[in-house]
C-alpha cells in the first residue's frame, strides 16, 4: 500500500566522531543505526554488534551496505557564514574595508529583489550541503523579506539554520541600511516570532559591526540579548587593523574594540565573535569571564590578508570554525580546519587531527550552545552525518592503505581533504545532498 513500516537504517562505514577537543572515537567496521522517524543516532558502534543487538531485540532495520568503504563524521558546523554574500567569493578588494564598500555592499544590495534572494538562498544551501555542513551560524541581510525568502528555503531542506536579520544602520549604502534603529529592532522582533524553533530554524541576532551601527542601534540590540537571552548574537570582532582603528576612532572612551560592544551591552555569554585575529589581553581576559565564544575563520582571514589569529591565547576559549563565506574562499569546513592546522604552525602551535575533527564538529556545537544534540555521532543525538569518500583521489587512498595508525589516518583525511570527497549529507537521518561516484 505504499506504507514503509522500516524506519530505521543501519549505515555500515569507517566512522570517525570527537569525544571531546583531545579525544575522537575510530570505529573501522562501524556501524551507526539510524531512527528515521524521529530523526536521532539509535545506536553506534562495531557493524555486527550493532545487527545482533538489533535483530535481538526484534527491531524491523533496513541494512545499508553503500558506504561500506567510506567514512562518516558528524555534519560539519560552521558558525560564520554570510547568505547575501552566498555567491560573491572570489569578489575583488585589497583588504577589508575596500572589500566590503566596492564588491560586498554593491552585492547584498541585490537582495532587494525577491527572486534573486530566493536564487542565493538556494545555492547557499545546496553549497553547505555539499561541503558536508549540516549546521550554520548565518548573518543575513538587512532585507526581512530577503530573510523570510531564506526561511522558506531552509525549511524546505531541513538544514539546521540559525539566521539573523543584518542590523546596519550606518556608513554604508543608504538603501543596505535600517531606515531607522527602531526599525531594526522591530524587525528582528518579527523574525525571531516568526521562525525562531520553526522546523531546524533557531534565528539569531546578528549586528555587523561596530562601524555599521549607531550607538542607537547598539542599545537596541542589547536589549534584544534581554529579551532573548537564550539566543546566540553574532557580530564582527578584530578582523583586521585598519577597522581597528576606525573603531577606536569613533569611541575615544573605550581602550579596545570589544570594550565598545561592552560598553553598549553586546559582550555577553550568548555571543560570538567572528575572527578576533588581533586580540588585547584585556579582551582575551573579557571572554574567558563572559565564557562568549570565537569562530575563527582562517581561510577569509587569508583572502582578505587580516591576519593569522593567535589561537594558542585563545586555548580556554569556546572555538568554532567559519568558513566567512563571501570573503572566505570555500564552503568547507574541513579546508578550514586543515587551514588551521598548517597557519598555526607559524605561531609554533601544533593543532593535532583531533582537535581539528573537533573545532569542524563539536566545537562548533559548543558555540551554539547545541552540543546536547549535535557535533558528534552519539546515541540520541540528531542523526547529523556526512560521508566522505576519498576512493577517486588515488593519492588519497593510497596513503590511507599504507597508514598505520588511526591517528595519522584521520590527519590525512583532512590535510588532503577536498570538497570533491563529499559523497553524501544527512541531516535528522535523511539524505540531503549525494553525488554518485562511477
Ligand atoms: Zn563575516
């Protein structure tokens, strides 16, 4: 009658998951069994344990042998990611500032027109999916209608989404701004009623940066945070230099930058800084007592030339990765991760895989306060996935043959990691995304 009553699937794969920010778990003939219905891990562990225990307790399962040779990790999570900027990677500009008035601006205000936006949420999400993010941390635009579009588009996907509406209010183009503080206030009030828990949507509040705000709109968001204290804020920390000194400029009474989003009540437990690349030890200081959280996001910070920031000070502070999508130049987290790793280096930190595994995972969970659920393959947790198959990369597999240890396979899984090895995304346990290898 066209009724499936199988609504569990046992994926047999190599699956590798982080335990904590130094430990993963390796599982070569693993097995992840998969509740459908409900959308979470049933179960983890050896393939043939896993069966037995099922077939033991008389659970109907359907077994799914495809991935047999491939690896699952848990959905990648980036936590700095810009919708309106979706297909502007690669725009042209010296470094920030420049960047951001010639090629970024002139983009987002594109997002006026409905059928456009409703073209850059697709691809946005088609793009996450295929890099193997389940999960996002997203600034958007100042447009509701533009991030109403986004809504409808990710509810249709079932990506994990955690949108803000863009709060700007000034120096930039007129027509990109909040006509007024007030009024950005209020639309974010109506975004948040509207889609705040509606499917895998969790909205944000997102303030660009202390540029592109009047101390007016900043109070207003902070009293935002108060209305919704459970909600993540995102906002723009330290990126590069010269927006530094603007800052400072514009607030002769504040010693640093986060010292002015202090000052207007923005620094607080549920917020996350993107970059933080030039850090005083004050403000390193002021997020460790506020336990606020980084994404770091080391392939825009290349693209823009901003800087390599000093993870190694920031070691007790909660870290995700960003991909910074339009200045950062891919959608993979991995590539992030795998960037980290060798920049790190040039500070004489050495960032080992498990590690990496966790700020591409688990860490990212942490940011969004969403670890409970999501960042790592456990039991009960969403069903979450990506699979990662490395067999048309020759080299690839020819050096995960010869590999000893478990260590240096997972290290060499995401040093030579590239987005083309993505061959398949779940999120709540159904297949978003796949590419069939011949
Ligand atoms: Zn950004």
């Amino acid at each position: 009658m066209g009724y499936n009553p199988i609504v569990h699937t046992l994926y047999a794969a190599h699956i590798f998951t982080p335990i904590d920010s130094e430990k993963f778990l390796y599982l070569d003939d693993g097995g992840l069994l998969v509740d459908e219905k409900i959308g979470t891990i049933l179960a983890i562990g050896k393939y043939d344990d896993l069966q037995r225990r099922a077939e033991v307790k008389g659970l109907v399962f359907a077994r799914n042998n495809t991935y047999i040779d491939d690896y699952i990790f848990p959905g990648f999570i980036d936590a700095h990611i810009h919708y309106p900027q979706a297909n502007l990677l690669a725009a042209p500009g010296a470094n920030l500032l420049e960047w951001l008035e010639n090629s970024i601006f002139p983009g987002e205000l594109r997002m006026r027109d409905n059928n456009y936006a409703r073209q850059v949420a697709r691809f946005l999400l088609h793009s996450m999916l295929s890099a193997g993010t389940t999960t996002a941390l997203i600034y958007g635009v100042t447009f509701l209608e533009a991030m109403n579009i986004f809504c409808l588009e990710a509810e249709k996907t079932g990506f994990r989404a955690y949108p803000g509406k863009m709060l700007m209010d000034t120096n930039a183009p007129k027509d990109l701004l909040d006509t007024s503080a007030e009024k950005g206030y209020k639309e974010t009030q109506q975004f948040i009623k509207d889609w705040h828990g509606r499917g895998n949507i969790r909205t944000s509040i997102a303030l660009r940066f202390a540029l592109t705000s009047t101390p007016q709109q900043m109070r207003l968001t902070s009293k935002l945070l108060d209305e919704y204290p459970d909600l993540i804020f995102q906002t723009h920390l330290n990126e590069s230099e010269a927006e530094i000194n603007d800052v400072l400029a514009q607030n002769p009474d504040c010693h640093t930058y986060l010292g002015v989003y202090d000052e207007y009540g923005l620094h607080r437990k549920q917020s996350v800084y993107g970059h933080c690349v030039h850090m005083h030890n004050l403000e390193r200081e002021m997020l460790r007592v506020t336990q606020a959280s980084v994404a770091h996001c080391p392939c825009s910070n290349l693209y823009l030339g901003s800087g390599i920031a000093d993870l190694k000070s920031l070691e007790n502070i909660k870290l995700g990765l960003g991909s910074d999508i339009g200045a950062g130049y891919t959608y993979s987290i991995l590539e992030n991760a795998k960037t980290t790793h060798v920049l790190q280096k040039l500070n004489n930190y050495y960032i080992p895989p498990a590690k990496l595994l966790y700020l591409a995972t688990l860490g990212g969970a942490e940011v969004l306060r969403a670890n409970k659920e999501i960042g790592s393959l456990e039991e009960g947790k969403k069903a979450d996935f990506t699979v990662i198959s490395p067999r048309q990369d020759k080299i690839l597999t020819r050096l995960l043959e010869e590999t000893s240890t478990v260590k240096k396979r997972l290290h060499q899984l995401i040093l030579l990691h590239n987005p083309s090895h993505i061959r398949a995304t779940f999120i709540d346990g159904y297949k978003k995304y796949s590419v069939e290898h011949n």
